[in-house]
C-alpha cells in the first residue's frame, strides 16, 4: 500500500470527530422521482417510505413534469445521450446555440453561455474578467461557489456585511483607485430565503462606476412577476451586468448552470473560461428538456403563481400556529430552532409523520441559529401543505416551542 | 467614461487581440448526434454537411450506442429528470448508491463517490483531502481541473517535469518532513497521448510512504486488457490510493464524474468536499446511462478491442504515409505538424475533404510543437479510417508536410 498507518488513522479520526461533533451529513436514499411526494430508505435497509418532500429546490415542480420527460426523451433520440467533447471541440450542437439564446431572451440579457453547472460558472468567470488591479466587493454571505470562484481569481476580495448598503458604500468608496469594481451578491440567500436589495445595490453601482454580478440560483424561473428573477423582482432588469443562475433548481433540476449578461463579458468567457474550455458540453438531454421548460415558463406564469400563493399560504399557516419563521415571500421558509440538537430531533421527528425535512445548524449556519429550512414547490397541492403544518404543529407541541420566542426557545435549549 | 464604456472597450480589445494572434477559438454547430459520421454547420448558416468525426472522446462509440440511449430513456420514466437538490438534502436515490458500487468494482476499489464533472471532481478532492502541513507533487503536464484543485488547496505545491521519475522522486526526497505528500497524475496525457509509467511511479509512492492520485479521465473502459484503465495496463490495480475519472467521456459522454478510491478518503469527501456538498447531484438520466455503460463493458471488451485495433491500424499507417506521430498505444494520436499556421490550414483543408478533426497550438500545446490530435474511435469503421488516411496523404502532400 503506498498509502501509511498514520494517513489512514489521521483520516478515520478525523471522522469521528465528525461524528460526535453531530455534524456528520447522512444520505437517505430515494427510490422513486423527485415530486411533491417521494419514496424513501432510511434509515439505510428500512422499508421505504412515502413522505411528502419539504426539501428540494424544485419550487416549480418540473423536475418531473411530463412535458420536460417527453423533451429529453426526444432530444434522446434526435441528439443522442453525450457529446463527449468540450464545447469547443466538437461539443456545440444547434440546440445549445438554441438554449443559450432562448435564455438570452427569457432574462433579458445580451448573451449567454452555459456551464456544466452553476458551480462550475461562479468558478470560471472572476478569474477570466477581473485580474489584480481590480476589486471584487462580495456580500459576506454569497454562495460557496462564488467564494470559490472569487479565489481562483487574482482581483482584490472585499466584502461588506450581509445586505448592508453602508458598508458596502463604505467599501465602494474604499476601492475608488481599482481599474474595475464588481460587486457580487446572490439574489436570494439560500439559507434565509431573503432577497438582495438590487435597486439600492444599481443605484450605487451607477454612483461609484462598478459592475453589478448576480448568482440568482433560487430566483430563476419563479421571482418576479414573470418569474425572470430578482432583477425583475426588483425592477432592475437592463441594469445587471452579470447573471449566473442554474439549470439544476427550478428550471427542471437535472443539471446546467450559464452566465448570462452583457456580450463581452460572455464572449471573453467562451475564450477563457477554464471550466467551459476544459469540461463536458452540456449533454443534450439536458439542453433539449431545459428548452421546453423555458418555453413551459415563457408561455404561462401559471406554476409561479401557484408557488407564491403555496408560499403565502404556507408562511401564513406555520406563523400562526406559532412558529418562529424568517419573513419575507420567498418558498425558502426557515423555521428557527437555533439549537442544532433541536433541529435534528425535530426532523427526525417530522419524518416519523411523513414530512421530509432536513435541520441545518453549524457550520452550514452560523452558531446558535439552528434552522430547519422548508422549501415550498408548484408541485404541492393545498393538503400536503396543511399535512406538513399539522405535522410541524404536533412535533412543536411535544418540544414546547410553539408561540415562543427567539430568547424563550433558546432558555429552553441552548444554542 | 462610465464602466460599462470601459469595460466594453477593454474587453473588446481582449477579443480582438486574440482574433489577430490567431488564438480565437470558433465553435461549429453538431446538428446530429454524437457518433462517426456527423452532421456539421460550418461556417454559420452554411449548409450542414456530413463530416467523419477524429475530435472526439467518444472512445467506445457509447455516446448514442441504443442500449446506453434505452437505459436513459428508462431511467427518465422509473427516477425522473432532475432531481432539484445536492447529494446530502434530497439528491440520493437508490440509483447513484448503485452506480457508485458499479464504479467501485469496476476500478478495483473500495467506495466511490459522485460529482457533477471530474472537473469538480478535481475541484473538490484536494482541499477536502489535503492541509498545509502537507505537500502536493503534481506532474507539469496534468490537466487544467487538477490545477485549480491544487491551487484550491493549503498544501505546499511541488511539479515535477513531465514524466520524469528521478524529478518526482527528488520532490518526493525535499518533502520528507511533510505529515502527508500525495503524487498526483493523469493515467493518459491528453495532448500527447502518452501514458504515466503508473508502475514505477507505485514504487516510488511506496518506497516514500506517499499518497497515489491518477485521473484515469482518457483511459477509463478502454486501457487495461478489460478496460479498467491504466492501472490495470500497468497490473498496479491494487497500489492506487484514489482515481478520478469521467463519464464524460468513454462512458456515455454525457456528464458526470467520481473519485473511486480508500474507504476513510471518501468518507470525509462526502462529508467536505465542497462541489460535493454545494452542488447539484448527478441527474438521475445520467446515472441510469452510466450504470448500463459500466454494465456493457463488463460483459464484453468487444468494444475496447475495436479500438485498439483501430488505433492501431491508424498508427501504423499514418506514419507509413510520412507523418510524424508520437510512439504510443493510445487512440489520441498526435500528427505533429510543428508550424500553428500549417496546422490550421491542414485542418481546415481537411475539413473541406470530409474529416473533421482539429489542430492545437500554443498556449495548449508548447510553441513549435503545433499538432492535429486525431482520436480514434470503436465507433469507426476500417473504411472511415481509410478515408482520413488517404485525406491526410492528398492534404499533407499539398501543404508540404510529406513527400
């Protein structure tokens, strides 16, 4: 073995210090498509399960939709299953040339090009458009990726305080001497379900002279009106530099990410971008299933408009049977628990009545703001949603949480 | 001048100064399937014609075989498109837990797990893996998705010379106090399509207690008598801590990747690596494909050796015809050609006889070292190969490559 002892030991304890810290991720394995309700395996070798699922990001229920089935079984046949290539070799067919324009269109941009995700587009691209003499001024709580994606580039990395338009100001001000500025945000953060001020966040983009870049990951599809995203929430469409967003959420959940923006910065990618010049083409499944969701969208706001009453619905319901949830109107609808214990044994507790729910608490959150994070989708019909609140409303009952407070939750439990 | 000015102007400089140094890369329209023959538009809005295609990693013909398109098509009736979630949330079904088993066997490992892309596979294994106290040793020539993963991560970064054991070793000797090194290489090299001497390299690891990493990326289903790569080619199936490879490649060609390896290191990747945990699971479309890809090479190497008889058969015969080829085995075969203006108007002339194939140049390749990279196919036929052959004899006759 040209692996030692000590590597294999260090590794295995390093495992149980995961373990007993109560932070190790489990996989329960679901034997049936992603819907509104799923069948599932856990723990490992129980029988399975059906349970209604609070926990996917298919807020517009396409990730089965017969629609989308039947277009990537037809791209199946008429574009075959993989490329084998990157794009630039023998790996763009007219579809993805189709895709990228429809999406063009659908967000109101110049051009775009596609990743093989969304990660993978929040890698690439501050590398390619930013370089020393630069500054990239990112929300302290943007995604991983981006972070990711902001170290692999040599720009100069400030951040300002989540959704705070002082600092970032502050920070604005700060940088005047770089060549360009780029401010960076997520349209909505994952883990609150709250939204970038985007309005403010222009204005100030336009008074200091600095680009304006947006992961509007949980937003495409189904923000705003049209569902365009938090630029159209915020009525700032035409005034957003760059967008990266993901196939892999709303827009039918398989996989896919782009950047989508202003046609330089696009075009430099195609030239530059280490993930688009050195990974797979999407494959054409993928891109012929997300055309038809887009068209899907395009065409009627009705699953969006279904989701935002879900969502009102839901947010209304858990609040008044006394639940301590982050406000706000998006389908990410966090409950707080501040307790990670709590969080886990709330699951747990939920699963045993059906619900599929995940607890989130350190380090995916901050200490002491233990959640369990509900995701309403246009796949749920009104009783699943008064399920999942009888449910929640039983178990918070047997925890004593219900009507309480912030500070009398964590007298109770700890943090 | 306000920023969009600026910027629309700097960037537009960009493009054009990589328009006039000859290094714009141009996309040409696929309007067919992935397979020997396809359909091209090219240049836009002309009129699609069908070329042979020598570009791409379509090793086993897997890409549109109808048994890997049936399973694809079952695994979006039985498990759906999407599944709108990473791993950890909601993203498991009880097929990736069976694809990651069939990758295990099939590698001769202990446990896999699944990326999105052996590009995030690359992205995610060293940082999760790997901290300051340790040291990386890298091969100069590995690809573009280890580099990032390297500069991902805290460890002290070492490159030895392309393929240069006594370098590797003499890293492997500077890096003694370290707590962990790991030798980190591709199996096949994609620009030359050589492959890493993976047997004196175990030793090496072996003799210096350190850490083996291969990506097995252009090897995967077809080095190795069964195909299982170039461990198996070099009998050190069972003296290689961790490999990644694609499915993106030989296995389908549609997407995915995985780091198949020791029990206790894909434990803690599950639990840390970052495109595992931030990023979407394998769409379950995908796995379906991938698990009857795996399950067709297992049952035959038929495929595997078609094409090395193919890639043999081309070998032999393009250097009869005079053209300069570097030794080897693999089906990526280098036409070195020297010149990046030569090469060029070969491969565009080529196109125009009906062979689509592409050439590289610097900066992917070093300068003067310009080549056409044909790739060999199970998917072609002795009569495709024949006809690329006799393209290449008129074209380089033209050009002056051979006599």
């Amino acid at each position: 073995m040209a692996y030692s002892e000590t590597a294999k030991t260090h590794y295995t304890n390093e495992l149980k210090g995961i373990r007993s810290g109560g932070l190790f991720k489990e996989e329960r394995f679901i034997e049936s498509p992603q819907a509104a309700r799923i069948k599932v395996e856990y723990p490992l070798g129980a029988a399975p399960k059906e349970v209604i699922n609070l926990c996917a990001n298919n807020y517009l229920g396409l990730s089965s939709h017969p629609d989308v089935l039947e277009a990537a079984r037809k791209g199946l046949e008429t574009r075959g299953y993989g490329m084998s290539s990157v794009r630039f070799i023998c790996g763009t067919q007219d579809i993805h040339h189709e895709l990228e324009n429809k999406l063009t269109e659908f967000l109101g941009t110049e051009d775009t090009i596609l990743f093989p995700s969304c990660m993978e587009a929040n890698a690439a691209i501050f590398e390619v458009l930013l370089d020393k003499d630069d500054a990239m001024i990112a929300d302290r709580l943007v995604h991983a990726s981006i972070v990711d994606g902001m170290r692999l580039s040599k720009a100069q990395l400030y951040n300002y305080k989540h959704s705070n338009m002082e600092h970032l100001e502050e920070k604005l001000q700060e940088t005047q001497g770089c060549r360009f500025r780029m401010i960076i945000t997520d349209g909505v953060f994952s883990m609150d379900g709250d939204i970038a001020k985007l309005d403010v966040i222009c204005d100030l983009a336009e008074k200091y002279n600095a680009m304006v870049m947006l992961d509007d990951s949980h937003a495409s599809g189904f923000m705003g009106k049209r569902g365009k995203g938090t630029h159209e929430h915020c009525g700032v469409m035409g005034r957003i530099d760059a967008i990266t967003t993901t196939l892999g959420k709303a827009l039918g959940g398989a996989a896919g990410g782009c950047l989508s923006g202003r046609k330089e910065l696009v075009e430099l990618c195609r030239q530059r971008a280490r993930p688009y010049l050195f990974s797979n083409t999407v494959p054409p499944v993928v891109v012929a299933a997300s055309i038809r969701v887009i068209d899907l969208i395009e065409k009627s706001t009705d699953r969006r408009d279904k989701l935002e009453e879900n969502t009102m619905f839901f947010r209304e319901q858990m609040t008044k049977a006394g639940f301590d949830i982050r406000e706000g109107v998006h389908p990410i609808v966090p409950v707080m628990l501040y307790n990670a214990k709590l969080a886990q044994d709330v699951a747990r507790d939920l699963y045993a009545e059906g619900i599929y729910v995940v607890g989130f608490f350190f380090p995916v959150v901050p200490q002491g703001q233990a959640r369990i994070r509900t995701q309403v989708s246009a796949d749920h019909e009104r009783e699943h949603l008064e399920k999942a609140v009888a449910a929640f409303t039983k178990v918070g009952k047997k925890y004593n949480i219900l009507g309480k407070k912030k500070d009398e939750i964590i007298a109770m439990y700890g943090v | 001048m306000a920023v969009h000015e600026r910027v629309k102007e700097f960037f537009r400089n960009e493009l054009v100064e990589l328009q006039n140094a000859d290094l714009f890369k141009e996309e040409r329209y696929v309007c067919s399937p992935q397979a020997a023959d396809i359909v091209v538009e090219y240049p836009p809005n002309a009129p699609p014609r069908r070329v042979i295609n020598f570009c791409a990693n379509n090793y086993l013909g897997l890409s549109t075989h109808p048994a890997v398109i049936e399973a694809a098509k079952k695994g979006l009736e039985e498990r759906g498109f999407g599944m709108s979630s990473v791993r950890f949330i909601c993203g498991t079904q009880d097929i990736h837990k069976e694809l990651e088993r069939k990758v295990s066997g099939f590698l001769g490992m202990d446990d896999t797990i699944l990326y999105s892309s052996c590009f995030d596979a690359n992205g995610g294994v060293f940082e999760a893996l790997l901290g300051e106290e340790d040291a990386l040793i890298s091969d100069e020539l590995n690809h573009a998705s280890i580099i990032d993963g390297i500069r991902l991560c805290k460890a002290e970064r070492h490159r030895y010379k392309h393929g240069d054991l006594h370098d590797l070793e003499h890293h492997l000797k500077q890096t003694q106090d370290k707590r962990f090194r790991m030798i980190v290489t591709d199996g096949a090299f994609s620009m030359d399509g050589v492959v890493a001497k993976l047997d004196e390299i175990c030793w090496l690891a072996e003799e210096y207690d350190a850490i083996l990493l291969v990506d097995d990326s252009h090897a995967t289903g077809f080095i190795g008598k069964t195909g299982r790569g170039t461990h198996e080619h070099f009998d050190v199936m069972d003296r290689v801590d961790l490999i990644t490879t694609t499915f993106g490649k030989a296995l389908g060609g549609a997407s995915g990747g995985c780091v198949s390896g020791k029990q206790f290191f894909i434990d803690i990747l599950r639990q840390r690596s970052r495109p595992y945990l931030f990023s979407n699971t394998l769409s379950p479309v995908v796995v379906a494909a991938t698990i009857k890809a795996i399950e067709l090479l297992e049952g035959s190497t038929h495929l595997r050796d078609k094409l090395e008889r193919n890639a043999l058969y081309f070998r032999q015969h393009i250097r009869d015809a005079g053209f300069e080829v570097k030794d080897g085995f693999h089906p990526i075969v280098p036409i070195m050609i020297h010149d990046a203006r030569i090469v060029q108007e070969m491969a565009r002339s080529l196109y125009d006889e009906g062979i689509y194939v592409i050439g590289f140049f610097y900066p992917v390749v070093p300068r003067g070292a310009a080549r056409i990279r044909v790739q060999l196919s199970a998917a072609h036929e002795i009569e495709h190969i024949d006809k690329a052959l006799a393209a290449f004899t008129k074209i380089g006759r033209k050009l002056g490559v051979v006599k």
